[in-house]
C-alpha cells in the first residue's frame, strides 16, 4: 500500500489507545494519537488525517466542543468513539457534524469497517467542493473569496467586518444547509460565548444591508424562523 490513511486517535485512557492502534498498524493504517482536545485540534490542522476517531471524555474539553470546531473549517470523517450511550449524546454528536458513532466497547471488526465506510462517504463527496478551505464560493452575484478573506457583491467589495465576514464564510461553506443559531454564535465567538442570539442577530442585519439588494427579501441568506438561517446554494 503506498501512501497509508492516517488515523487519528483522540483517546486518553490508554489501554483502549493501544487497543485500537494495534488493529489500525496491523491493517496498514497510519495512526496519530492525541490524548486531549486542544491536542487533537492542533494536529488535526497540522497533519490534516484521513479519519478522527474521538472520544467524547476528554480531560480538558469535551468532545462535542472538538466536533463543533473541526467542523467549522474542516470535512474530515469524525467517527465517535464513546462510553456514552444514551441517545441524547449520540444525537448532539451528529447533530454537530460527526460522521459515526460507536459505543464502548467494540469489536475490531466493527471499528475497521466503521473507518472504511467513513474513508468510502468521504471519497465520494467532493470534500474540496464542500469545504473549501481556499478558493471561491459563488451563488449569484455574491462572491467569497476564503484567500483574501473578502466577499463581493457584482465584483464590488462589500467590506464586511471580521465577524460579519465568519458569518459569510462558514455559511457559504455549508451553502444549502441550515445552521443553527447556537452553531453559528459558538463558531464565531468561540464555545463558551453566550446563547443569547441577540448579537447574530445584529450582525446579520448588517450584512444583510451590505449584501443584499431587498434586506426585507433576501436572495443570499436566509433565515429559518426559530432554527437559524441558510446560504443559498453555490453554483
């Protein structure tokens, strides 16, 4: 096999670590380990794996927060690996963004085709058209340009401010789905900034005032009453 997948591991109790590194080296997998969120954020920007396989338990952060921000710049195939059982933990985590989600504990067979299947899904979504991390996303005359961190209205700069600009970016990059208002807020203001939805909500109106030619009736984004709100789809 020539260029191995690389596997992260997000795992801090290590008898499961070398469990699971032990099946993934003996099927020619190329393995990361991380034993804590922040851990894990940085080398999933520095090495950029094929697959995640995270726990939800971490010591410093929990795993849900490490699902949320991967996904706010990244579409790479994030398979829970958790203790947690219960269904309103599953649901957040792919509610958030992960792929899969396999409870503790687990046969290696289940884990290896868990991660085949992931690699399969990611292989076939354009991930570069979906997320691209450099770039243009175009839906009519709207513009991002992710290199020079500007969007365009018909060729004109719109000059958005650095949050309004977060605000563009991350829905131009899920264009067609709906993000949530707790999604967006905690994307761009970081985890621990409040619910309150009050601060979106100005900031979107803003943008609105600079991107859209009827703000009343909007062509670019649009709002899900009580959800949160939707970029129209790219072209």
């Amino acid at each position: 096999m020539g260029n191995k997948c690389q596997v992260l591991m997000v795992e801090d109790d290590m008898g499961i670590a070398n469990f699971m590194s032990t099946i993934l080296l003996s099927n020619n997998y190329g393995v990361l380990r991380a034993k804590n969120g922040e851990t894990a954020l940085m080398m999933v920007s520095s090495y950029c794996p094929d697959v995640i396989l995270l726990d939800l338990g971490l010591p410093d952060i929990d795993g849900l927060d490490v699902v949320r921000q991967v996904r706010t710049w990244s579409r790479i195939p994030i398979i829970v690996v958790s203790a947690r059982s219960n269904e309103k933990d599953k649901v957040a985590a792919l509610d958030l963004g992960a792929d899969d989600y396999i409870t503790k504990p687990f046969g290696s067979e289940e884990l290896l085709a868990r991660i085949r299947t992931a690699l399969r899904h990611a292989a076939g979504s354009d991930s570069a058209v979906e997320m691209p991390l450099t770039g243009v996303f175009h839906t009519g005359g709207l513009t991002v340009d992710y290199d020079k961190r500007h969007v365009y209205v018909d060729g004109v700069d719109v000059h958005l401010t650095q949050n309004e600009y977060k605000i563009v970016s991350l829905l131009s990059r899920y264009a067609g789905r709906v993000l949530t208002y707790d999604h967006i807020i905690r994307s761009v203001w970081g985890p621990n900034s409040s619910g309150d939805n009050q601060i979106l909500r100005v900031n979107m109106a803003n943008i609105r005032r600079k991107i859209e030619k009827n703000p009343g009736d909007p062509a670019y984004i649009f709002t899900e009453i009580g959800v949160g709100y939707r970029m129209a789809e790219g072209e």
